[in-house]
C-alpha cells in the first residue's frame, strides 16, 4: 500500500505544481496579468454578485403576443379540419378576449364541428349556442401554457447569458410575466442588452400569391389568415433614407407589431400566411459560414433541422413547388426563394446582407433557441455589491481562522510529523480547489466561501479516520510498517463512503439549485473530489517518502 513506485510520486507531484500554476492568477496583480498570455491569465475565479455587484434587470415577458400567436395557429389547424369533415363557415376568427369564434352556416353541422374542434386541439372549452362556438382555454391550461412560456424564457435566458454554467446569474420569476435577471461582474451591459432583446425567433412561412399580386395598399383590408410582414432591404431602405422613423421602430418594439409597421411607416413588405410552416424549435443546429466563392462568398447561416421538422419542411416544399417561401427572423422576412423542388435533406441555409458578425451572433442565438415571449427591460439598474470589501474581509478572516484552528488541532491531537504531514493535504487541497474553479472560471459567492470553511474542515477529516485506525492497528502490536499500511487499508473504504454521499448532496444542490446556492455546490463539491485526492494519494505520497527515508520501528503517533 505504501510502496509507492517513482512515476507515482513524479505525476503527482506534477499535478500539484500545475495546480499551482493554474490557481496562481488570482493572486498577481492586474500589471502582471496583463503582461501574461490571455488564455492563461483568463483562469481566474470570478466574484459573485453579493461581492462585486453586477447587472440588473426586470424584464416582462409579452404573454399576450404568444398566446394570439397560439390562438393563430389552432384556429389555422380548425380551419383545416373544418374543411376536412366538409363543415360549411362563414368564419374562424381570433377575438381579443384570447377566444376563437367560429360562425357555421347550418346549425346541423355543429356537432361535427365540435369533433374538428377537438381534433384540432382537445383542451379547448367549448360554448357558444346555434350556429355560433366559442372557444377557449380553461384557467388552469391557461396558466400552465404561460408559466410553461416563463419557465422556457427562463432556461433560454441562462443558456444565452450563462453558456459554461460557471457565471452563476440570479434568474428566477417575478409574478406571472415578469422576470428578475441579475449578472455578476458586469459593468458594460450593452452585450447583455442585446442577447435579451434579440429573440432570434425564426419561422417559415407561404406567401399569399393571391394577395401579393392584387396589394396596391398596405392600408388595405387582408384576410385573416394573412397578415404583413416587413422585409429586410425595406427596412433597411427605411433606415438610410428616414433614420428617425427607424430609429421610432427600434424604441417602440415590441409594441409595433410587423402589419402595424407595414401599415405605418410604408415600409416594403409582403402578405405571408400566419400559419408556421416549421419554426425554430425543430432547429437542431445553426452556424456561420460561407457561400461557395462562384456565388460570391457572402456570409451565411446554415442551420440542420431535426427529424420533426426535416419532415414537415420536406412536406411543405413537396407540396407547393412553384410558391415562395418566406424565411422570418426576428419579424423581418431576410428571404422569400421560390421553391423549386422539394427539399428533403433536413438543412438549409439562409442567406441575406450579412456581415460575419451578425451571422456568428444570429447563429448562436438561434442554437441557444428562441425566446417564446418578447422580453421588455422594464427596470435597469446597477447593483453595487451587497456585502463587498466587508464581506470578503469577513469571509477571508473566517476562512484563516478555521484553517489555524483546524492547524492547531491537528498538531496537537497528532504531533508535529503526522499532523504537518495532514496540515500540508489540506493546503493543497485548498490550492487544487482554487485551481478548479479558475480552470471553470467559477463565480465566488459568500455561499462559496462558506463552502472553501467547510471544505478546510473536511480536508482534515478523512486523516483523522486514517490515522486513528493505524493507532489501534500499532496498539495490537503491528510494526510501524504494517499499521501504516493496514490503517489506510481498513480506513480506504470508509474514507471513499463519506466523501462520495457528500459528494451526491453537492451534485444535487448545485443540479437543482441556483445562483449563490450553485457558489457553494461548487466550491463544495471540488473540495471532496481534491480531497479524495489528498487525503488517499497526496499523504499517502507523504508517508511513504517519509518511511523510507527515516526507516522508523515505531510510531510516535
């Protein structure tokens, strides 16, 4: 157990210098780390937000827009099932009040009607008398459709703002369609901003040939299956020809919905079909790239549909060859391609005037997912640090005395050799802790702080059970040799069974918990793994250096 050979010893040794190495940029002062190379001085343990302050932001969610969006869409899929089951309608019309109303022309029909209603979508509630239904969603649906739409725009937020999972924002529900989002560290918000206002929601749609061949006025009545939509070069024909009308756009979204826009401000636009032909959600993929330099090498996206929406896509451009389709971003259409032949293969490209840049940021937005609401920043502030230079002091003179006394227990209870051989494990431990969360780039919480105590405590724990085992296995008569090795062979399990169910509760809290509660399943969680380390490897490394080295007949322990 203690015949260690020397390749054992060198590795570890070296794992702890590189350690070491890593760790060693929260210390250097800002003159020296920026005189280091960038990928090395950036592995620095980041400070959470109750130490340094951060970002701010009350966003509220636009439930009402999705929730029409919906109702269109199931009134789209009644239509058609109407149609289906050859039930005569004046009309399928989405109402303010978040209802459907359908208008039959026979009163006879009506319980056919009924069963394409609920062919179309079951959970509606269905009223209405004679020719006349309407249609709605019970409270309870109602509710869990939008706390489904927070809990998503919740989720989309952190993968948007949080990628590595190491930042720790504060991200949780502020009454029914409101969401409080807070973000360490931050001083220029600018980037943040444009990660929360760009919804990146694309859709593909038909174009309604009937109705773009007759329009002369955007004021002009549309049937209620077709709505406006600006394009891309109109808008950006706006932008240099009436920058104040664009710049009132920009400030008024998400208020101005795309008609209103169109019907406005005179912007080119075009009469798309409001059912979604396949949307974003079946994106499994998207990137930036380049087109082939025979078509002049633009910039453009290229995206990989999965299996749900390769067929429907494949479906859709089966059966309207000949039509455009308009490619919707953002309630822009970028492009309108005819359909040539079918396309099947489950990916695309989309292609419009893009810099690089923008496909790159459009890219991974799209593969971060679509926001399902419009968030409005509704409140924006800074937030200073809630606890600051106080609270790190607090915590740092915490830590130096827990880790003194834990020092002075340890010499005490064991003596100066096995109870500096302990002290040492734990200073590494601490080190390989630190080294961890920069390599993460781990944000550190007051929670995380108090993890680092708590970790200083148990780094001593498991010598503790090894130590005592080898006092009983010297007390019945075994060789300084042999207790050493029997004490750590009998402790092994133990030591690993301790450190493993902490280890789970780590994983779980840091699994289901958020902000400060992840800081401290994180310092946490890296503390017992290192500590396994040090308390089975590093001593172990120790003692038999040390046993073969002085060559001992007894333990003075």
């Amino acid at each position: 157990m203690l015949n260690l050979p020397r390749w054992q010893t060198i590795a570890i040794i070296l794992f702890t210098a590189c350690a070491a190495l890593f760790a060693l940029p929260n210390v250097l002062p800002e003159s020296i780390d920026d005189a280091l190379p960038k990928w090395y001085a950036q592995n620095r343990i980041n400070l959470g937000l109750d130490l340094r302050g951060g970002a701010h932001f009350l966003l509220e969610a636009d439930l009402r827009g999705v929730m029409n969006e919906r109702l269109t869409n199931v009134s789209d899929s009644i239509r058609s099932e109407l149609r289906k089951k050859q039930v005569a309608f004046k009309d399928v019309a989405v109402e303010p009040n978040g209802h459907i109303t359908i208008q039959l022309r026979d009163e006879a029909q009506r319980a056919t009607a009924v069963e394409a209603v609920r062919a179309a979508d079951p959970t509606l509630t269905i009223g209405g008398a004679g020719t006349s239904l309407d249609l709605a969603y019970a409270n309870q649906d109602l509710a869990a459709k939008k706390k489904e739409v927070i809990d998503q725009s919740i989720e989309i937020l952190r993968r948007r703002v949080d990628e590595t999972g190491t930042i720790e924002p504060t991200i949780v529900r502020e009454g029914d369609d409101r969401i409080l989002l807070q973000v360490p560290g931050i001083k220029d918000t600018t980037d943040l901003k444009s990660k929360i206002n760009q919804t990146a929601k694309l859709t593909f749609h038909l174009v309604n040939e009937d109705v773009a061949a007759t329009l002369q006025n955007p004021s002009a009545p549309l049937p209620p299956t077709t709505s406006l939509v600006p394009t891309r070069e109109g808008m950006q024909a706006l932008r240099a020809t009436n920058p104040k009308a664009f710049e009132e756009i920009q400030k008024a979204n998400p208020r101005l919905t795309p008609d209103q826009i169109c019907k406005r401000f005179q912007v080119p636009c075009l009469p798309i079909l409001k059912r979604v032909i396949v949307g974003g959600e079946d994106l499994d993929d998207a990137k930036s790239t380049f087109e082939s330099q025979q078509n002049g090498g633009r910039p453009i996206i290229s995206f990989t549909f999965n299996a749900a929406g390769g067929r429907a896509f494949c479906a859709a451009t089966r059966q309207n060859i000949g039509k455009r389709l308009a490619i919707q971003l953002d309630n822009e259409i970028i492009s309108a391609p005819v359909v040539q032949s079918a396309i099947c293969g489950g990916s695309g490209i989309i292609t419009g005037s893009f810099t690089t840049q923008q496909t790159q940021e459009q890219a991974l937005l799209l593969r971060s997912g679509a926001l399902p609401a419009t968030l409005t920043i509704i409140e924006e502030r800074t937030v200073g640090a809630d606890l600051g230079a106080d609270a790190i002091h607090a915590g740092t003179v915490a830590a130096v005395v827990g880790t003194l006394l834990v020092m002075t227990f340890m010499f005490i209870t064991y003596g100066p050799l096995f109870g500096g051989f302990a002290n040492l494990a734990m200073a590494v431990n601490l080190l390989l802790v630190l080294a961890g969360m920069s390599i993460l780039g781990a944000s550190l919480t007051l929670p995380g702080i108090a993890g680092l105590v708590l970790t200083v405590g148990m780094s001593v724990d498991s010598n503790v059970l090894i130590y005592e085992r080898v006092r009983e296995e010297r007390d019945v008569g075994r060789s300084a040799l042999g207790a050493l090795t029997a004490g750590y062979e009998r402790a092994l399990a133990a030591v690993i069974d301790s450190n493993l169910t902490a280890l789970i509760a780590g994983v779980l809290l840091f699994g289901f918990g958020s902000g400060p509660i992840r800081g401290f399943a994180t310092s946490l969680s890296l503390g017992l793994l290192t500590h396994l380390f040090t308390a089975t490897i590093f001593t172990r490394m120790l003692l038999a250096t040390w046993m073969r080295w002085r060559r001992p007949t007894e333990l003075v322990l």
